[in-house]
C-alpha cells in the first residue's frame, strides 16, 4: 500500500446539510483549493442549480430562473469542511453581451484547468436536446484533462418514458469510447428523480482518498 492509500478520505457527504459558502467572479476569489470538489456545469437553462437544489432538499440554496443566465458566478456550497458542490454559471447563452460572454468563458475555463480540488464534472443537458456543440466541447475538455464526467440528462419529465429511454440509450451509445470516464443517466429536478444514482457518483468522487495529495498547493486559487 503506498502512503497515499493509507490517508483516511472525509466521510460520505450529508447533501441536505448544504449551506451557501461563497460566490466568485475571478479565480482568486475561490476558497483556497484543497478537499473535494465537484462542479456542475451545462449550457444555460439545463437546470443546474435546480438539480443541486433537488439533490439537497432546499429550494432556496441555489438561484434558478425561467431566464436563461441567471448563475453568473461561480458559486459554492459547502457539504463539510472539506467537500463543495459548485454551481457554475451556464455557457452557450446568446443574449448576454459579447465581452461578458468572453469574460465568464475565461473564468470557467481557468476554474477547469486550474482548479486541484476539482474531483469530478456532473455536465447537464436537457433530455431533449443532448450534446450540443458547446456540450462536445467541455467534455473534449473534461476527457482530455481525465477528468471523470457524469451527464444527467436534465428535465426527463418533459419527455415520456420510451422517449427519454431512447435519448439515455443515444447519449450512452455516443460514449462509449470514453465509458471508463463518462457516465450518463435520466434526472428530474420537478420529480426529484434520479438521485440516488446521482449520490452514488458524488458520494465516490467526494470520498476517494487515492486522489488526495497532502502536498497539494494549499493557496488560494
Ligand atoms: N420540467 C422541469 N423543469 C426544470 C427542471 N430542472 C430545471 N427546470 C427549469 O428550467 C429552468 C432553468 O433552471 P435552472 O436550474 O435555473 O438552470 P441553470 O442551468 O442553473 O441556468 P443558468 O443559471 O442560466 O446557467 C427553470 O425554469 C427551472 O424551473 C426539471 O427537472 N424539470
Ligand atoms: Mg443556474
């Protein structure tokens, strides 16, 4: 076993304790960058901070709106001293301005290639319209970095069963190469289904002590 094995990993996170920590427009506004971390990221509108609000039974943790854009920064919600979710904001938006848009891409890719603690990538589509080119793009990101993604097939209410089955299957089929890194399931904010899948990805990404450094950069990001 080597010394890294044998460092304890922090306990399975409690998803209904989540409290609010901080908001961040630039990198060096992020909590310094240790512990676990997991980031949920999709286009505009794909329901992000409504699934981390349905994941941790509180309405109110994260700003969801019917317009699209309304996560403009980088968000983080606590679990334990240790463990983040983070709600990032959505990319692909038309109507903000063009040097906005510029602005949040750059930070969201620095978040994603700087960032130490970042465990894990939950990327969200819509059921209805899966991988989008701006999609595509972070999960070339996301694989290129090995970077473990899990894709939550968002809003499968609006879909009926055999439909959203075949979108799930579709998406898995188009994964398949990358099946060691990519996974993909069926969520529903409205319904709160799908979580226990999806605790079962956080809670490995969020306890694997292999991953954990104790000589990693402890400064701020
Ligand atoms: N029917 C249905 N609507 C959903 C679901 N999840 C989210 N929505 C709706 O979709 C809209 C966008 O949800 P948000 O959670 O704000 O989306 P977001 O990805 O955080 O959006 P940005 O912050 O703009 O990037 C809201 O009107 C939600 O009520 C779902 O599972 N089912
Ligand atoms: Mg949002």
């Amino acid at each position: 076993m080597s010394e890294q094995d044998q460092v304890p990993g922090p306990a399975t996170p409690n998803y209904r304790g989540a409290v609010y920590l901080t908001s961040a427009a630039k990198l060096h506004q992020c909590p310094p960058d240790k512990g676990w971390e997991v980031a949920f990221a999709g286009r505009s509108n794909a329901g992000k901070s409504s699934a981390i609000n349905s994941l941790t039974n509180n309405k109110k943790l994260a700003k969801t709106s019917k317009t699209p854009g309304r996560t403009q920064l980088i968000n983080f919600f606590e679990l334990s001293t240790s463990q983040r979710l983070v709600d990032l904001p959505g990319y692909g938006f038309a109507k903000v301005p063009v040097a906005v848009k510029k602005e949040w891409t750059k930070q969201l890719e620095n978040y994603l290639a700087k960032r130490q603690c970042l465990r894990g990538m939950i990327l969200l589509m819509d059921v209805r319209h899966p991988l989008q080119p701006f999609d595509e793009q972070m999960l070339n990101w996301a694989l290129t970095a090995h970077m473990p993604v899990h894709i939550l097939l968002t809003k499968a209410d609006k879909l009926k069963k055999g439909p959203a089955n075949n979108s799930l299957l579709g998406v898995r089929k188009a994964m398949k190469a990358h099946e060691a890194l990519v996974s993909v399931q069926l969520f529903s904010a409205l319904k709160h289904s799908g979580h226990q899948q999806l605790v079962e990805v956080l809670d490995g990404w969020l306890t694997d002590a292999s991953v954990y450094d104790p000589d990693e950069d402890i400064e701020s990001c």
